[in-house]
C-alpha cells in the first residue's frame, strides 16, 4: 500500500466511524501487540497516527501526500 492509500483508507475509517474510530484502531494494537502480532499491531498503531492527522486537519486525505 502507498501512503495516499493508506491515508485514504484512514479518511473512510474516519468518516464512517468518526470519534470512534480512534478507538477502534487503539484497541486493535493494543490487543494484536498482547496477542504478539507486532506487524498488524504496527499497522493499527499507523492508523491511529493518521486518523489524528486527519481529525487535527494537519492533512487532507483527498491530496498527494507526500512522507520524508
């Protein structure tokens, strides 16, 4: 996946679950991290860093984005 799809896929998760779906993604990592799935709990923990991007309107999910 490239970062834009990722931050779209954070934008849906948002936009459908709102609020909520911070906290979905935190108790994913948390309970993968438990489980000893670190690359999923990785991913999840990714997801909560994006979805505070978008809440915070640091970026715009519909834009090129561009990480360095």
């Amino acid at each position: 996946m490239t970062t834009d799809d990722l931050y779209r896929l954070a934008s849906d998760l948002a936009q459908e679950h709102g609020a909520n779906a911070s906290d979905y993604a935190s108790r994913a990592a948390v309970t993968l991290e438990a489980e000893g799935a670190h690359e999923r709990a990785k991913f999840w923990f990714l997801m909560m860093v994006m979805l505070a991007d978008i809440k915070s309107g640091r970026v715009d999910p519909e834009m090129h984005i561009t990480v360095h």
